[in-house]
C-alpha cells in the first residue's frame, strides 16, 4: 500500500482551481507536489496561489518526476489519451477528467493499455460520490417510487449560458479538442448516473445537429435507450435556446411516484400520492473531493475504483452514438 499519494496536476486550469486541486490537498493521505501548463507564467501562477512546491510547463517533468506517483490528468479531453497512456507506461497511478477522451476507440486503448500494465486509472465521474447522488441511488435501491418505468434528461440552455467553466479560448466546442461539443462536456455527468442507477444500457439510439451554425460542435442532440428491467430512457440536449426554456432536468418514473432534481442543481423532489418531499443538500467547497478521497483510497489499496475505464466507456459508448450515429447535416 503506499503511504501516502503525491499527485502531480496535467493541465492547472479553471476546473483545477476549486473544483478538484485543493482536493488534492485536502484529501487524507494526499498531496500535491506539482503542477504542469504549457504557459509557463500560469503555471508557475497557478503553484504560487495555492502552494505548490513545484510547477512545469513540460509534461515529462510530471510524468517522470520520481516524487509523484499519481498523476490528474485536467486538460482538454482531445490530449487525455496521449498523457493516460504515458504515465501510465512511467508507473504512475492515473485520474483522468471527464469525458474520458473524444471518442470510443480512445477510451478503450486508455482501458487495454492500463490493463496490460496492471495500472490503475479513474475517471472523473465525480457525482457518483456525492451524497445527492448517492441519496437517489439508496431511494431506487429502497423502492421508494416503486418499479422504474421510464427516465428522463432534458437539458436546454442559452448558448454561453455560463454553465461550464471558464476558459480562454472556447475549446469545448472545437470538436478536435472535446469532441461532441458542450454534450460531450455536459452529458458525461448525466449519463453517468444512468449507468450508475441502473446499469449498463441495453441498447441505444439518437440524432444530432448544428443548428444555430455557432460553432463546429454538434449543439442539439436527442437520443433513446432501453436500460435493464425493461426501462425506457429518453434524453435531449441543446445548447442554443432561449434563456426562457431553460432546463437541467434528470426525472425517474416509478409505478408509485417520481424523482426529480437537477444534474447541475442540489435539490431533489420526490413525488407520490401522498404528496411531494424535497431534500436540499449543501455541495462540498470543492466538488470533487468525495471522489477524490475515493480515488485516493484506491490507489492506496484500501478501495475499490470509485469510477474504472470500463464505468466510463459504458456512458461514452451511448453519447458517440448519440451524437454521431444519426448526424443531421
């Protein structure tokens, strides 16, 4: 078991600055000893705020440096498969951002190159341990709502509805960098949980376009499923709406109620004939130490894997073909 995990960071940028680096720190039997970006002054920036004794603009330096032994890989999705496989090859203990790359080939080579080297790999698929998420999985599990019938995910919003974070240069939508566009930033966090409520997808369908012309990248996408036990999924996604039909919707229908509550949100409600309960929770300062906790527990030995390669290619499989199976041009 090692002692103790010291992480280097692949990629310090916006989602590194509160959501997940602090983690790092914070986690029992964790510490950061370095940061890499290619600018060498926001690198050495990034280390400064947030005291980190070392920081790089090469990657090698994090994927060699003999005090690391786990490395997070944050930069866009397009280079995850590059920096996966060679820390990997080097030893390292690896946590990937979501999606786990940008296309289903990709993540399955991440996958076979851990497994031959009997490496360990994360996703960040970090909603599978907060205690919202993990709430509604105890629900189902309990048969709150009864039999499942039929799920639902709707999510529309205005184009540069702020939802994402922040960057420079909009990579997000640049399908070379990330893919399908903000669905394939967006919709890992939500059909994710589908496979983490219900299981692996039985099968799966969809269509997709660019309507608005705003951007290369897919911007509406709609899709079907049939999950176990005979449920049926419905999702749609569009990122060039009015501010007025904005929606982040995740519903379940049971034979005796529904659940209901926002992806990106903290509110949960539960409906029946009896009427409706709301459960509130308040987020964690930095959303993904739960996970992080969880990965690092692993990597120490004391764990399962919080989110495997094979967690992650199960929602990647559904969002290509959703976003590529039936492109509308």
């Amino acid at each position: 078991m090692a002692k103790l995990i010291k992480w280097g960071i692949i990629g310090c940028g916006n989602v590194t600055e509160k959501k997940s680096g602090p983690a790092l720190q914070k986690a029992e039997g964790s510490e950061l000893v370095a940061v890499m970006r290619r600018d060498a002054g926001k690198a050495k920036d990034y280390a400064t705020r947030h005291q980190v004794p070392e920081w790089y603009s090469d990657a090698d330096k994090i994927i060699h440096h003999p005090g690391i032994n786990a490395v997070y890989i944050a930069t866009p999705p397009g280079s995850h498969e590059a920096y996966a496989i060679r820390a990997l090859q080097a030893g390292k203990f690896v946590y990937v951002e979501k999606p786990m790359s940008v296309t289903l080939a990709s993540c399955t080579k991440m996958k076979e190159v851990a497994e031959s080297l009997n490496g360990k790999l994360c996703i960040a698929h970090y909603r599978r341990a907060l205690p919202m998420f993990c709430k509604i999985k105890q629900l189902l599990a309990e048969g709150a709502i009864g039999d499942i019938r039929s799920v639902r995910i709707s999510m529309l919003q205005k184009n540069q509805s702020g939802i994402t974070a922040p960057s420079e240069k909009n990579w997000r939508v640049d399908p070379l960098h990330a893919g399908a566009g903000l669905f394939y930033d967006l919709a890992p966090h939500q059909l994710d949980l589908v496979v983490y409520f219900f299981g692996n997808p039985v099968s799966y369908s969809g269509y997709s376009a660019n309507q608005a012309g705003l951007y290369e990248a897919e911007d509406i996408v709609t899709g079907i499923m049939q999950l176990p036990g005979k449920i049926l999924f419905t999702g749609q996604w569009c990122y060039t709406t009015d501010t007025s039909s904005s929606e982040d919707l995740f519903e379940i229908i049971g034979s005796k109620g529904s659940i209901r509550f926002p992806v990106f949100g903290h509110t949960v409600s539960i409906c029946s004939e009896k009427g409706t309960n709301q459960l509130s929770f308040d987020p964690p300062e930095h959303i993904q130490q739960p996970m992080i906790q969880k990965i690092v527990n692993y990597f120490r030995g004391t764990e399962p894997n919080p989110c495997s390669a094979a967690d992650a290619i199960e929602s990647m499989k559904v969002m290509e073909a959703f976003a590529y199976g039936n492109r509308i041009s």
